[in-house]
C-alpha cells in the first residue's frame, strides 16, 4: 500500500460525506446560548408580571380619585386596554353585571 497524503486523505473524506457512504450519528442540536434567553421567551414571563403590576397602580388611583369623580379619557383608555391585555393573557375574569 502507498501512503497517503493529507490532502488526498482531506478530499477523500469529503467525497465520502458528500456521496453519503459516511453515515454520521442523530443527533438534536440545541441551537442558540441557553445562559441568553430568547426575547420573546422573556417577554412571555415578565409580561404578565408587569400586566399585574400596572393593574395594582391603576386600582389605587382609581381608590384616590373617589367615588363619583369620572375618569378621564386617557385614563379610560388605558383602563380599557389593560383589562384587555388581562384577559388575553388569562387574568381577571369578568362577572355579570
């Protein structure tokens, strides 16, 4: 047998992956960094945790404005849109009236 030079061996090798005669295990590859969490995986967990948050500030100014005083409307729309963003998110069930 002759030797082999590293190149011949290097071409050799792709060849044979290229024609599929090198079969390779299956494996999952994991693909991003896992100490970094994706974007949307962290505005799914902090998302509810800051819909709570605004509705609790929202109930105490409501309690400070009193009873019969009528909100404005910015306020109305920002209630309007938090209990809707509630709800999509699974909080805060609404009862009859």
């Amino acid at each position: 047998m002759t030797a082999q030079t590293p190149a011949f061996s290097q071409q050799l090798w792709e060849w044979k992956c290229r024609n599929g005669s090198v079969k390779f295990p299956r494996t999952r590859t994991v693909k991003g960094n896992s100490k970094q969490g994706s974007g949307l995986g962290k505005l799914l967990v902090y998302a509810p945790i800051a819909l709570e948050l605004l509705s609790l500030m929202r109930r105490s100014r409501k309690k400070k404005g009193g009873k019969y005083i009528k909100a404005r409307k910015r306020d109305r729309a920002l209630d309007f849109l938090l209990g809707q963003a509630q709800r999509t998110v699974g909080g805060g069930k609404r009862g009859r009236r």
